[in-house]
C-alpha cells in the first residue's frame, strides 16, 4: 500500500534517517489504539516524545498532514524527552533484540549521547510508519497526546491528567470532558 503511494522512499530515508540498518525497513509497527467506524485514535504517552520522533516530523508527508497539530508535537517532543526518559529508560523500553538489530546497538541504559536507545528509534519510525499509511488510504485518524489540555471547571489539567484519574476514580463530569475533548478532535476541531 505504501509503496503504491509513492511513499517507499521517503520510508527508506526516514529508516535511515534512524539509524536503520536493514537492506529494507522492517514495518510491522503494530495495531491501532481505538479502531471506530468513522477513525482510527492513537493515544501518545510519555515515550513517544523524544528526538527521534521529533527527527520523523520533517517528513515531506506530513506536509498534507491531518493527523494532529505539528507544531504542537514539535514542542512535546522538544520539552517532554526528560518525561520521555523517566518513564523509558531501562529493559525493553530502552531495547530488544529485534529494535537493535534494526537500529543497531543501544548506548548504556539512561545515556541518550551517541547511539541512543534502539527501542525509542522504532517507536519513532513505527509511528511515521502508521502516520504514512494512514495518509497514503486516506483514513481518518487522530493522534491524541498525554500533552493535551482539557479544561475543567475553569482550571485545566493534561489529557493524560485527566485519564489517569478516570483509572483511579469515577467521575462522570470528567468523563465527558474528556469525550468532548476526543470528539472536538475527531471533528477536526
């Protein structure tokens, strides 16, 4: 499907870009979050906003991008990395067997100098990889980000703030806030 899109170069290069060591990338990036009849929904938590991914955002392919506010992103990636490496920095977060053979050896755990987690790597190129896809058929599909405000009450709290006191306590007022908020974006608002 990629390839039919025109986009396979720009998928080497980006894989490249990476650190990518393959003769091809492997792209298996994995299901969807949400899969509804009218989109696909991908929430982003703390580890997918680093450098790397930062580094796939200067894509060509996001030039026609629908998919969440790019400059938004730019800056979560910019100023969440230290989040990024709180909640990623040990075991498989920050390697496996299969991200290192794609991207090659990883620096010491916790030192992201030199090469750098091969995990984070994949994530990032996974993630272009399903952002590409999702371009090249023309489906509608929202990343949402643990960085987002919501408001409530008048205060205003993070998307992920606010999920992960819906994991600890009902609260119906928040749960539609949060549903408001999904479908603003949903509606492209």
């Amino acid at each position: 499907m990629l390839a039919e899109a025109g986009l396979d170069a720009e998928l080497a290069h980006t894989y490249r870009q990476l650190g990518g060591r393959g003769i091809q990338a492997r792209i298996a990036p994995g299901g969807w979050d949400i899969a509804t009849e009218r989109c696909i929904i991908e929430l982003d938590e703390q580890r997918h906003f680093n450098r790397y991914r930062s580094a796939t955002l200067g894509s060509p392919v996001y030039g026609v991008n629908r998919l969440f506010d790019l400059e938004d992103y730019r800056h979560f990636c910019d100023f969440h990395e230290d989040e990024c490496l709180r909640s990623a920095r040990y075991g498989g977060y920050w390697s496996t067997s299969v991200s290192d053979r794609e991207f090659g050896p990883p620096s010491p755990l916790g030192i992201l100098e030199g090469a750098g987690p091969s995990r984070w790597k994949q994530r990032a190129f996974y993630d272009f990889v399903k952002d590409a896809w999702a371009l090249a058929i023309d489906l509608p599909m929202i990343r949402l980000t643990v960085w987002e405000v919501v408001s409530q009450d008048g205060s205003s709290l993070t998307l992920g703030q606010a999920l992960t006191r819906l994991a600890k306590k009902r609260d119906p007022h928040l749960t539609a806030l949060v549903l408001a908020h999904v479908e603003r974006r949903v509606a492209g608002g």
